[in-house]
C-alpha cells in the first residue's frame, strides 16, 4: 500500500520527509516524491524506483521550506513511474493519496468537460483539479478540501498544502489509516506511527471520516458528521513501532481493520482498473493448457483454497483440487508432469504446506506460492510467486491475510477463464469493475462492528456453535467456526448447510446458537429452508445476509447481521468481515488472549 507523510516545520523538511518515506518502505513501493513551499509556491521533486533515486535527484535541489508533504508510491491507477508519482499538483494544491478512488472516470470527464486534462494516470491528481477548481471559485481551503470530499467515492488516506498557505496542511482519511503526530511547535501527518516515529511519540490517530487541519501551533478534527471532535493523544513507544497496534487494543482489531487499505493494495498488484484488465505477471505454465491443477494450503489459507475452487470452477471450467497440505503430503496424489500446483501460506514457513509443495515439486509440477511474506521459505522454493500486501499481520488469528488471498484467488480465477475463452472482455472488465468496489464495501460492513459485538457476546456463552453455508460460502462457514474456535476456545463447527439433516443436526436445541451465512444469491433460498430445520428443534440462529436477504427471510431468527449488499462474485471477501468481528468480541468479551491464543503458533514450521 502507498505510504504517506507531511510535516508543518520549524526547520527545513526535504530530507526529514525523505527520513520518514524510509520507515514506509516496508509498505512496497515502485516511485517516491516529496512537495515543498518554496516563498509560497509549490515545488516538487519525484523519481520513480527507490528512495535512492529521489535522493539523488533532491541533492541538485536548494530546498529550505519548513512545509511540505512526501509519499511512496504503489501503482494503482497508471504505471508506476515519475509521470505518476505522487505529490500531483493542480494549480496551487498539492496532494498525496493513499486508497482507490472508485469514481474517478466521471470526475475526470467532470474536469474534461471544464476545459481542464490532467496530466497523470492516476485517481489522485484528480481530486487536486477539483480542490483547485473550489479556490478558483473563491472557496477557501477548508471550505474546498470538504466540498471535494463529499464528491469522492472509494478509500482514501490524503495529506494537502497550498501555495500561499505557509502555516496549513490538511489531512483527511476514508478507509486508508492516517495519524496524527504531535512535535514541539510543529506537526505531522503520517499513514501509521511508524512513519512519525524519528520525530515524536504522541500520535493522534483518526477515525474513518474525520478531517483534520494542521497548522505549526495545533490541530482541529471534523468528523464525517463534520462536527468538532477530540482524539486522544497517545504515546507509542519507539521499540514497538516496528509493527504499531495503531491504537487499537489488539493486532487483530487493528489487522481487520486494515483491510479496506491492504486489500486495495494487493488489488492494485493484480488488476489494471483503468483498463478492468486482470494482470498475473510470472506465471510459470500456460492456464489455456491447463486440464486440472490443485491448492494446497492450511488452516484459515485452506478455506481460501476452497473459496478459490469455487470461482476457478465456476469462471474458468478448469477442475481444481484442493486439499490440507498434511494430508496431501502423504496421499500421494498422481500428479501430472508440467501441471500447476498453488500452495497457499501467509507466512510462507508452514511445514506440511512447505513439504506438500516439495512433494508436487518432486512430481514434476510447476509451483505458484500465494504468500504474504515474499523473503520465506516457500516463496523461495516456488517457481512462481503470487504476493498478497496484506503488511506483517501479527495477530495468530489470520484475518487481512485471509482476504488478500481471496483477492489474489479472484484475480487468479478471472486470469484463468479469460485464458481458457470462458470470459470476454466485457464479463473481464464486469468482474474487476466488481471487485474495485471491495475497500469501500469492506468499510460498509467494519461499520456494524458495534451491533456485532452484541451478538457476539450472546455467542460466548455457548458451548457449541455451528456455522452453516451453501456453496462458496461454506468455506466462510469454516472459516468463521475456525476464528471462533481458535479465539474464544468455544467448541464451534462449519458445515455445509445442506449436510445438517445427514447427521449434525442430531445436535441442535435451544443450546446450540447457529451462525447462517447467506447473501441473497441463487442458494439463498435452500440455505432459509435448512434456517428453518434447525429453528424448528429450537436453535437460536443469526443470519449474516444482505438487506434484501434480511427483508425477505421471514425467519424468526434471534439476531440479523447485515452486510453491504454486493455482486455474487466478492460477496465471499465481504462475508468475512463478519465472522472476524464475531470471533474477535466474543474473545474480548471471555477475556482469552487474542493475539497470542493458547497451545497456538503464528507460524506452525514443525509437522
Ligand atoms: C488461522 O487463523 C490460523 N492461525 C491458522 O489456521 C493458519 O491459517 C494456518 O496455520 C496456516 O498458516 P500460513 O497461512 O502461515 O501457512
């Protein structure tokens, strides 16, 4: 994901900026820049590649400004290169992004139709046109910056100064982190506390919607109902900012949370949004030659290798295996010379997903790894590698992880029908149209974490629980019974939900909560008649749907979990959401460890 940073001065800020761009790095990046104030005008310095290069390019320049704004680049909309870099400049606006804006075609036809062509590839540039029109129309930059935010659809993190405004910078987040940092007489803007850790420890975190003006003397916050706001001001010591809580109380709150931004990020590795193309450099066989291939994987990885059969079968016709990698490594599965074997790991040192892939290795099989961690084990040993961005998830419990492996298998699955000639162009272009939606619709459904937290609670006083699904959300179901499980150390099951009556549903009575999850897709109705069976014997069930599911159902259910309604094709990353929040507040209502689960391992490397 893009990093971003800005700094309101005392003293000079070209290679202060430079400094804190540094701790981003480990973000991944492929251009840099930074924007000064030099005697009230704009100046920018950009260069594509590492920091190195823009190092390079600011020791020709004489820079004194005590105001500026700096960011690293992952390329979204438009390659990467120094064109696209950020800062994008329009008129006396400056601007650095994190996020995806979803509607910036029509905002660009908006500008066109003004007489107005930007000059970059890119969703941000944009928004700099539109904040810059707001002056010319004699706004201020308050007043501008507010209006334009109201235009913009999507995830954003932004950091803004203006020529002639020597003692401003506005900030402004929407699914993207941004936080405050608090110096002696000067202050910052940053994508997380890593980024402000060589300049202070007082960090100001905002919440999705807030805005916030800087000047060197202090800082207000507007929240998205744009009234006056007071975040608190915390302390983040400087050995834990390798990997910073950001405020939460746990990695995996803060982990689930992030995904709105990582799941932007490593869309933008795999899908060209512009040209709603899906691009999977590296792969090593040809997918139109490919009769059958299999995943492999563990755990939370698995259940994304089971949701990825699901659209590879569905989109491309190709038959896909899938399998535990401790299983796998000793079924001897007969395995042709040439084909494709994905492995599946977000550590990439599982040991049973390591040895399944040196078992398909030694049979000849070309190995794509989908890993989190591009240095590991597995990546290393893969012919191919398929790299989610989900950044260092900390939390035992997998969750960002989780669904940029879906996004990755999405893009996978997409890849491989346009191959075999089972999608167009059009059906391509449909898809990644679908899945650009997905931070904002991820943010959509963290909004219900509160009323989750309440069913949640109802949850952790059971003993059993089951999880039910139907078709490519019956992988969801195990994997929400696995976070619950593995969390709250409450006994809880995934089952196919048409499987209940052929034996579980001996287990059903009024002890028993039942989690149905169910978008209002073509099993939707089977999926309410199995609602019924178990309702019948007394089972309190909540059923995670859509508002149309909700308004249809009828079902006297004790609790109704809504998510953002969605094309059928993602609705799988969406229903995520969901199970993570269930099995986190149940955690923390029960008091286990969240982070660091009892008799578990981040990385389970022994068999
Ligand atoms: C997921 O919440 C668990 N922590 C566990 O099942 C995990 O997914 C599994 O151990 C696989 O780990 P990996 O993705 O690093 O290979």
């Amino acid at each position: 994901m893009c990093g971003i940073v800005g700094i309101l001065g005392r003293e000079p800020v070209a290679l202060r900026l430079v400094e804190a761009l540094r701790r981003l790095e480990y973000r991944g990046y492929d251009s840099a820049g930074i924007a000064v104030l030099e005697g009230g005008e704009i100046r920018r310095v950009r260069a594509a590649g590492k920091l190195r290069n823009l190092v390079e390019k600011l020791s020709r320049e004489d820079l004194s400004s005590t105001i500026g704004i700096g960011h690293t680049r992952w390329a979204t909309h438009g390659g990467p290169s120094e064109h696209n870099a950020h800062p994008h400049v329009a008129g006396r606006v400056a601007i650095v992004h994190n996020g995806i804006i979803e509607n910036y075609k029509e905002l660009r036809a908006h500008l066109q139709a003004r007489g107005i062509t930007p000059v970059s590839d890119t969703d941000t540039e944009i928004v700099a046109h539109l904040i810059d029109l707001k002056l010319e129309e004699g706004a201020g930059p308050k007043e501008a910056v507010l209006a334009v935010l109201e235009e913009l659809r999507g995830a954003f993190a932004f950091a803004i100064i203006f020529a002639g405004h020597d003692n401003l910078m506005i900030g402004a987040r929407r699914g993207s982190p941004l936080a405050v940092g608090h110096g002696e007489g000067e202050m910052m803007l940053g994508s997380d506390a890593i980024a402000l850790a060589p300049f202070t420890s007082r960090i100001t975190y905002l919440e999705d919607g807030d805005v916030v003006f800087l000047t060197r003397e202090g800082f207000e916050i507007l929240d998205e109902e744009r009234r006056h706001v007071i975040r608190p001001v915390q302390f983040t010591q400087a050995a834990s900012l390798l990997v910073d809580k950001g405020g939460y109380r746990h990695f995996m709150a803060k982990e689930i949370h992030e995904q709105p931004d990582v799941i932007g990020h490593t869309m933008a590795e795999y899908l060209d949004f512009g040209e709603g193309r899906v691009r999977i450099p590296g792969l090593p066989v040809d997918l139109a030659a490919l009769d059958r291939m299999t995943i492999t994987a563990c755990g939370t990885a698995f259940y994304a290798g089971l949701v990825g059969k699901y659209w590879i079968e569905q989109l491309a016709r190709l038959p896909v295996e899938v399998d535990i990698a401790s299983e796998f490594r000793y079924r001897e599965a007969p395995l042709a010379e040439g084909g494709l074997s994905l492995v599946i790991s977000q550590s990439g040192e599982t040991a049973d997903t390591l040895a399944a892939l040196r078992y398909c290795k030694a049979c000849g099989q070309k190995v794509a790894a989908v890993v989190n961690v591009p240095e590991s084990t597995i990546a290393r040993e893969s012919d191919a590698v398929l790299r989610t961005f989900a950044g260092p998830e900390i939390g035992v419990a997998s969750t960002k992880a989780f669904t940029c492996q879906l996004v990755v298998m999405a893009a996978f699955a997409i890849a491989v029908a346009r191959a075999r000639g089972r999608i167009d162009d059009e059906r391509e272009a449909e898809l990644v149209r679908a899945m650009q939606q997905l931070p904002r619709l991820v943010v959509q459904a963290l909004e219900h974490e509160e009323r989750i937290a309440e069913v949640a609670q109802e949850l952790a006083h059971a003993q059993d629980i089951l999880y039910l699904g139907r078709g490519i959300n019956f992988p969801l179901a195990m994997e929400g019974a696995l976070k619950f499980k593995e969390i709250s150390y409450i006994h809880a099951e995934g089952y196919a939900a048409g499987e209940l009556k052929h034996g579980p549903i001996a287990l059903i009575d009024e002890t028993v909560p039942v989690v149905v999850i169910a978008p209002r897709d073509a099993l939707f109705e089977k999926t309410v008649s199995n609602m019924e069976e178990v309702l019948a014997r007394g089972a309190k069930v909540v059923l995670i749907t859509d508002e149309a599911g909700a308004a249809e159902h009828g079902a006297k259910t004790f609790q109704t979990i809504t998510v953002p309604a969605a094309d059928p094709f993602i609705a799988p990353v969406l229903y995520a959401i969901p199970v993570q929040l269930l099995a986190y507040h149940a955690a923390v209502f029960l008091g286990t460890d969240v982070d660091q689960p009892r008799n578990l391992a981040k990385s389970v490397t022994v068999e």
